[in-house]
C-alpha cells in the first residue's frame, strides 16, 4: 500500500506540473487567437494566484474534515474542468471564468499533496516528488508546440491536459482506501537532531496526525505559534527569487551583458533545468544531510550563483555558470521547507501551516517578478544580481533564526 499510493502520488506530482507551463508556451497564439494585447496574461495569472491562495489558507479545514486523498482528487478534478473549459474559450473572459476554479483547484491540492508527503514519506521523496513535478512543467511546453503544429491549435494542448488531468482524477478516486492506511511516520533526520518530531506547540491540544476528522487549527492560532512568521518570511523569499529569474534572467543576460538572445535564452531553461536536476540529486542525500542543511546550503549556493551574475568579467562564461549555480542551489529549498515543516511545528499543526505556506509561496512569484520589472525601469537591469541577494539573505537570515528557535525548544 505505501509504495503504490506513493507511485500515484508521483503520477500527481507529474500530472499537476503540466497545466503550469501551458500559459506561457501558447500566449503568443492564444492573444492573437482572442484579440487582446499582450500583456492581458497577467490578468490571467493574477485570477489564478488568487484563487490558489484563497484555497491554500482554506485547505487545513478541508483536509480535517474530508481528508487529504478526497481533496487532492476533488481539487484535480477541479483543475481538469478548468482546462476543458480553456480548450473551449473563444473569448478572453470566458478565459479568466474558467482561471477561478482552476486557481482553487491548485492551490488546495498543492497544500493537501505537500503536507500528506511531509506526514508520511521521507525527505528523498519530498524532493523527487518536487522534481518529478518539474517534469510535467517542462512537458508542457512541448505539449503545446506538438497541439499548434498538428494543427490541433493551443485549444488542442489544454484538451490534452485536461484529458490527463481527468484520468488522474479517476486513478485518485480508486485509491482512496489506500490513503488512509499508510502510517504517519516520518522518517528520522540525524542531520536535524535538534527538531522535535513529536513537538505540538499548541499547548491546548495533544499531539494527533493532522487528517481527516481531527481538530481545526485557525488561521489566527497558526499564525501566532512562534516561528511560523519567520519561516513564512523565507518561503516568499525563495519563491520570490525563483519566479524572478526565471522571467528576468534572460533578458538581464542580453541587456547587460550583451549574450546572444539564443544562448541567453538556453541558460534562462538551464535555471529551470537545474531546479528539475537538483531536486532529484538532492533526494540521494536529503535523509542524511537534513532539511535544515539543505535550506541553508541552498540559499548560500544561489547567493554563490548571483554573486557570479554580477562579476564585471570581460568573458560571460561565469555569469552563465552562476545561472546554473544558482538553479541547483534553488532545488532543495522548497521541498525541504515543506518536509521540515511537521517536524519543526508539530504534526498536529502542519497542514495549517503548510497552506499558509503556500499561499506565501504564491505571493512572492506573483509579486516579485513585477516588483524587479518596476525596480529595474527606474535603475537599471544590472540590479538583477542585488535583488537575489537581497532575497537571499532574507531567506537564510529567517530560516536560520528558526533554526535556533526550534534549537532552544528542544533543549
């Protein structure tokens, strides 16, 4: 039971990777398409993230009182109407109609999804999973050129998503008996001594898996347990700086430092490429090394990447390797901050605060990378470099003041 439920958790991580990228792949066919300037994409993604927040902040009741498997599959299901409804768009509004369940149906499975793994699987599948999810992003792409070539146009690449999607939902539903049979157990970290596993740091509750049926953490009581604050802090920062160089980094490579579009263009994907590569080399040693070091490895090694950015060097070769850098050292972050996430706040409170986590998650890649836009009309690109840094040192100063809160509770 462990192993298959994990095998279709894997096919989800998948499968829910592959909506992510499809907006950006067709926009350029899809606004000729519905006759709307260019930048109306944002209205889009901006329908989109709100709905993903609203439903992450939501997902700790909904996975108390239906359990997660029930809302992972509703929530896919969600998302699958949601992409039959793009396929079927032949207006820009019936477009930002279908953007609203599609944004709730992400963001609650997202929440659902992380927080059962981080109860139930080890920290190596925490990252695979998250890597496996960066294949279905970088699928999408390909899905879309394959959908406008054949002829099928960008309707046709929603419909097939939508068509994956719509088994996905079916396989799910078969599988909600397994769901609640895996034991809640984490595997232990040794690298993470100082954490409590068992910790519950409501003091008016004992300590019970968050699940089906168990008691509500509010969003208020979340909020004020100590050091959720703190790590809410660094989880926008990661984001932040993640969704920012993956729009920015190319452009910044042209402008400033004068690489040719086409190769500033392949080392912008060898970002994304090396979050997907890392996250699965990072599971080879994620039980050893712990979260906390990956966190901290993490942030230094896209501090070490932006740093290579901004060298003033006469060749660009540093500046291309710092992007690669930088993208395997953004590969751990996030699914180390989401497995840490039991251990560091108690099981009991662990799908509150990951769906808070999410909704921070989903602020910082809609806010940041407009943010830089406004920063860098008024100063410059070549602030590209700063900006990381500064979200970097955000991210490790909050993460490591956790670290020692955590320390001194277990002491």
């Amino acid at each position: 039971m462990y192993s298959l439920l994990l095998a279709i958790i894997y096919i989800a991580f998948i499968s829910l990777g592959l909506p992510d990228s499809l907006l950006g792949a067709g926009w350029p066919v899809m606004q000729e398409s519905l006759d709307v300037p260019v930048g109306f994409a944002g209205i889009v993604t901006m329908i989109i993230a709100s709905g993903t927040v609203l439903s992450s902040l939501a997902s700790e009741r909904l996975t108390r009182r239906f359990g997660a498997g029930l809302v992972t599959a509703v929530s896919v299901a969600m998302t699958a109407a949601a992409l039959f409804g793009f396929s079927t768009s032949g207006e820009f509004w019936m477009l930002c109609l279908w953007a609203i369940p599609y944004g709730l149906g992400a963001g609650a499975v997202d929440a659902a999804l992380n927080n059962y793994v981080a109860l139930h699987y080890a920290a190596r599948h925490m990252n695979w999973l998250h890597s496996f999810w960066g294949v279905g992003a970088s699928i999408s792409p390909f899905i879309m050129s394959y959908a406008i070539t054949s002829g099928l146009g960008w309707s046709g690449a929603y419909l097939i998503v939508g068509v994956t999607q719509s088994i996905l939902t079916f396989v799910l539903l078969v599988s909600l008996p397994l769901w609640g049979k895996v034991n809640t157990v984490v595997a232990p970290v040794v690298a993470d001594a100082d954490a409590v596993p068992d910790a519950d740091v409501v003091p008016d509750a004992g300590e019970t898996p968050a699940g089906k049926g168990s008691a509500h953490v509010s969003l208020a009581t979340a909020l004020r347990i100590p050091g959720v604050v703190l790590i809410l802090a660094a989880f926008f920062a990661y984001c932040a700086l993640e969704s920012t160089s993956i729009l920015w980094a190319s452009t910044y490579l042209v402008e400033e430092r004068a690489v040719a579009p086409a190769t500033a263009a392949a080392f912008g994907s060898l970002f994304l490429l090396g979050i997907t590569a890392g996250r699965f080399l990072a599971g080879f040693i994620a039980d050893r090394v712990g979260d906390r070091q990956l966190i901290r490895g993490g942030f230094v090694a896209v501090g070490v990447g932006a740093l290579m950015l901004a060298l003033p060097l006469e060749t660009n070769v540093v500046a291309l390797a710092g992007l690669v850098v930088a993208g395997l050292g953004s590969a751990p972050i996030y699914p180390a901050i989401i497995h840490s996430t039991p251990v560091n706040f108690g099981r009991r409170n662990s799908q509150a605060i990951i769906g808070i986590q999410m909704a921070a998650a989903y602020a910082g890649s809609t806010l940041a990378p407009p943010l830089f836009g406004a920063l860098s009309a008024w100063a410059g690109l070549w602030i590209l470099p700063l900006f990381l840094l500064v979200l970097v040192a955000l991210g490790l100063v909050m993460s490591e003041r956790l670290n020692r809160m955590v320390a001194r509770r277990a002491a």
